[in-house]
C-alpha cells in the first residue's frame, strides 16, 4: 500500500467534514484540501518538480500554504518551511543549502530572493497573505485530478532546520513514517475524534503548528480555526467554538492575565496543550485555578517530533512533561559515555523510535555524532525519570535560548557579534523573561572604550538576524568572567544579570 502521508490520511477521509475555517468565515472542508491539493501539485509537475527535489516556503500562514504543504507530500516532494522572521542573509545559507528547486514567498520578498533561488537553479513563485499570488494563479489553471505519488515510509516528506550549538543550522530529514506514526500517537494519547475542533494560533513553519497541531487534526477527521497569529483576545473570542488549544508557554502566561479567562468561558474545552518550552509550574497553577483545568505539557524536538506527554486521565504534573509516547523509548544516560543511569538520576534524555528523523541534511558526520551504536538519539536536553515514570526535563547540556517558544542558539548570535567593527568579543546569554520564558542578553566586550555601543550592535544586527533572535538588551562590559581553561563563565552572566526583565512587584 501507498505509505504516503497524503494517502494514509485521505484514503478513507469522509471528504464533506469541514477541515479549516478561518478568523474572516472562509471554510474548506477535507474535499476541498483534496482539489485544491490536486491543483497545486499539478502546479508543481507543471514547474518541473519531481519526487525528491525540495520546495522551500516562506509565506504568511494562510489555508492555502497548509493545502499546499499537502500538495508537496502527496506530489512525493520535501516541504522545507522558513520562518517568516529570517532575513534574505538567513535564507539564503537555507536555500544554498538545501537546493530547492522551488521557492514559495510573499511578493515583497520575491525581487531579494530571485537571484539567491537562481544560484541553485531555483524559481520563485509568490503566496501573499490572503493566499493569492502567483502560485496560486499557476494552479488556477490547472486538473484537480492528481495520482497521488507512490512513497516507501521511509522516504523524506520535510525537511526542517534547526540550529546548532556549534556551527551551522542543520536540516532535519523527516519521512513520511516519522510524521504520520507521530500523529496517531498523539491521537491515541490526547484522544482526537472528528468532533474535536482545534483552535490553531501557531505558526505553520515549525513541527508544533505544521505537525503536532495540524497532522492530528488530519489523522482524526477533527476540523480547526485557523488563526493567522497568536492574539490573547481573538483566542478568547473563538473558545467558544473550539475544544482544544495547542500552544507554547507564552500563549499561557498572556491568557492568564485575559480577564476573560473563567471556569465558565473554558468549561467546554476538552484540552489545553503546552510545549516547545518549559511551562513554569505557576503558570500551570495559575491556569487551573482559573478554569479548573490541567493544562497537558508535553515534550517534542525538530529531529524527534514528540516523544513524552502528561496523561489524558490521571495525573498532569506540573513541571513534568509526562511519559513516553506509545511506540517511543526514552532513557537517561551519561552524557559522557552513553551508558542508562539508574531511576532517579539526571542524564542526557535519549530517545529511540519510528519518531526519530532519518539524519541531517548532506551531514553525515553530525547525524552520526548525534546518534548512540543502539540507534537512541541524543536530545541534549538534561532530564530525570521519576519512580512514577515520570519525565522532567531539568536543564540543557546544549547552549539554547528559547524566547516565546522560538529557538536562539548563542553560537549564531555571538559570531555575528564578534563580527563587528569595535567588538572584541561577546556572550550571549538568556535570562528569565515574565512573557517569553527566556529573553536574548548580549554581553559584550569592545575593542576600546567607546568603540562600540548598544545601539550600534542593534542596528547591525537587524538586517542579518531574524527579529526574534536579535538581543533585547545589550550590557558593554570591560571583561567576560572565565575559568581556569579560559571558558566564559555564563552561568555568572546568567546570575548578574537574572533580573533584568524582572517586572517591578
Ligand atoms: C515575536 N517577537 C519575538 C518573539 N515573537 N521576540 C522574541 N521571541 C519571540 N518568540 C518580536 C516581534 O517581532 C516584535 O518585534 C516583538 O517581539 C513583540 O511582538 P509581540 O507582538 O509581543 O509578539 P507576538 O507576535 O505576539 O509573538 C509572540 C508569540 C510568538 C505569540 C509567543 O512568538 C509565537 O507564536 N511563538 C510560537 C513559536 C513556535 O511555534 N514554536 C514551536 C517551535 P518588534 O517589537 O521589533 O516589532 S517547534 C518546537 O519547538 C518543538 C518541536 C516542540 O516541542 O514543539
Ligand atoms: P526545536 O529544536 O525547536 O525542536 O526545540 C526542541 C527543544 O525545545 C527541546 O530539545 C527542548 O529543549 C525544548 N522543549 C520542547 N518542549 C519542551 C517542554 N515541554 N519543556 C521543556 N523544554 C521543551
């Protein structure tokens, strides 16, 4: 049988089910997802992609780009989405990288990109944010009927990139098995049925609003409201209409201060899910005391998709991120050797199962030091398994910021940094943030007093870093403290500057 993703979830779709409805009343129902799917990937035949080549997006979410990530896979190529934030530098290390021969972007962004896409022999074609555009004229005119491409599971449906704590950002290979085996886990774990309607405020060009949100809803017939983007006061306006929430921990703390947030308001919603970064016990307190409901943390990774969740019956411990997914291994270890530690013990999370993404793009060297000789991968994240089985995840052996559920990885930043005239050297560091969880500080060295300054950094950065990643505040220091081997000492910087964003009592 086909194991494309496409075919696993349409074969036996009832086709009128509604399948997104959008902030503005435009609905498409799986039917539709099906001819719309049918015309953009005759679009693709038509631009001369075949099984295999990549097509790299980087769009405004809309139905239309959702239906189109869907036409890739069923037309057998890699979808490789791109966060809207990253700057033409930033896309144009991806696009070098991963060779695509299509890339989708928002008009505005198509006259800088053209000659980055023609480099590797790409076009560009343009989605805008009410999904028009030239892609979408190319599909106008095109059959709905489209074969949908035979794929073996383990072929590539995604590739998406992640950075790195040491040099560049590396594309995670996803198949097809690793998507859907995913999804109906979280099906079976979170228990969707088709009556279940999602309220979708994530982005679509990471796996928690591309997969986690949107492959579950597609594996249980369920519908969603599409939201373009986070907004505390759209989301309560269309509760009411949802039964389930999936968002990072920044989605929390901003409804807790919606005076809307009731008992009452919330008293129909079945789930609220938490993930992408660490959800503070009192937020989750918070949350409950204001609804009466738990809300469910669970635990993913670009190169993993998710591996642990809270219970759906039993306890949903705060501060925990629950138990494996059906299907997944996960196991402390000593990061040093790899070898299990006992229960109770805090290691490197390991993580094994058909979850698991096939490698790094054109990096065989990286996927090999990132995987143990029994096949578990290594996370990098610090974790500890309760006597319950319970997985709490404690720290990061990686050096990683996550500010509003975005990664930073301050290697990227620093070199950019050091990169400037006047700077000797730079750390970069994240301190406790009351709405984003982690928030960007650069602390930086000058090459002599007054060489450099904050507003200088700022400016320089702004054209060559996404928005998210550039430092909300820049301290000038005359030395970084190190140790004895000469290393900066960042968990003093993290310690002098812990307040820094400390909303006054
Ligand atoms: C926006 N800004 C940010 C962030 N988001 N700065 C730092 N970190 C951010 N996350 C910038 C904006 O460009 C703007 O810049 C300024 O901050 C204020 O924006 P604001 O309106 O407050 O923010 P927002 O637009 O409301 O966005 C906050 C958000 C959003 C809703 C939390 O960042 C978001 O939707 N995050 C979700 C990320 C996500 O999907 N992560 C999943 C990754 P200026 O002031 O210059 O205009 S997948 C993953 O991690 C794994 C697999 C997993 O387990 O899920
Ligand atoms: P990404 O590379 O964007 O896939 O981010 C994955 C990282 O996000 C993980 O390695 C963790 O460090 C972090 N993460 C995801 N979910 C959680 C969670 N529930 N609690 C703490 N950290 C999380």
């Amino acid at each position: 049988m086909n194991e494309n993703l496409f075919d696993r979830v349409f074969r036996d779709a009832d086709l009128s089910r509604l399948f997104i409805e959008t902030v503005d009343g435009r609905k498409f129902t799986y039917g539709d997802a099906v001819a719309l799917s049918g015309k953009y990937a005759n679009a693709l035949r038509a631009k001369g992609v075949v099984p295999g080549d990549r097509v790299a997006v980087q769009t405004e979410k809309t139905p239309e780009i959702l239906i189109f990530y869907l036409a890739c896979v069923r037309a057998g190529a890699v979808y490789l989405p791109l966060n809207t934030a990253y700057t033409l530098n930033e896309l144009a290390y991806f696009i070098g990288d991963a060779e695509p021969k299509l890339v989708v972007a928002d008009p505005e962004k198509r006259a800088g990109l053209a000659e980055i896409a023609a480099r590797v022999g790409a076009t560009v074609e343009t989605m805008d944010a009410a999904g028009k555009g030239s892609l979408a004229d190319l599909a106008a005119g095109q059959k709905e009927d489209f074969a949908t491409v035979e794929r073996q599971g383990s072929d590539l449906a995604a590739i998406l990139y992640t950075s790195g704590t040491t040099g560049r950002s590396k594309g995670a290979m996803l198949t097809h098995d690793n998507l859907a085996s995913n999804a109906l886990a979280l099906v079976e774990t979170w228990r969707f049925t088709g009556k279940d309607v999602l309220l979708h405020a994530l982005p679509i060009y990471h796996t928690h609003g591309l997969f986690v949100a949107t492959n579950t809803v597609l594996f249980s017939g369920a519908s969603m409201i599409f939201l373009p983007k986070f907004d505390a006061d759209t989301v309560m306006r269309l509760l009411p209409r949802a039964t389930v929430l999936m968002g990072v921990p920044t989605f929390y703390t901003r409804l807790v201060k919606h005076p809307g947030l009731t008992r009452q308001a919330t008293a129909h919603m079945r789930l609220f899910v938490s993930g992408s970064a660490p959800l503070l016990a009192e937020t989750h307190r918070e949350f409950e005391d204001l609804t009466g409901q738990a809300i469910l943390e669970r635990y993913g990774m670009t190169e993993t998709n998710m591996n642990t969740s809270n219970p759906y019956d039993g306890d949903r411990v705060a501060g925990t991120v629950g138990f494996p997914l059906p299907g997944v291994s996960v196991r402390v270890a000593n990061p040093d050797d790899g070898k299990e530690l006992p229960q109770g013990e805090i290691g490197v999370l390991e993580v094994k199962g058909p979850n698991v993404f096939s490698g790094y793009w054109r990096m065989p060297e990286k996927t090999a030091a990132e995987f143990r000789a029994d096949g578990f991968f290594i996370t990098g994240d610090l974790g500890v398994i309760d006597e319950r089985g319970y997985v709490s995840i404690v720290g990061r052996s990686k050096d990683l910021i996550i500010c509003g559920g975005f990664n930073v990885y301050p290697k990227e930043i620093e070199s950019e940094i050091d990169g400037l005239p006047g700077v000797d050297e730079s750390a970069v560091i994240g301190v406790s943030h009351p709405d984003l969880g982690e928030g960007v500080v650069a602390v930086v060295v000058a090459k002599a007093p007054g060489a450099t300054s904050e507003p200088a950094i700022l400016d320089a950065l702004k054209d060559r870093l996404a928005r998210f990643k550039v430092p909300r505040h820049v301290a000038i220091v005359d030395d970084l403290p190190r140790n004895t081997m000469g290393k900066v000492q960042k968990n003093l910087l993290r310690d002098q500057f812990k307040d820094l964003f400390k909303v006054p009592a």
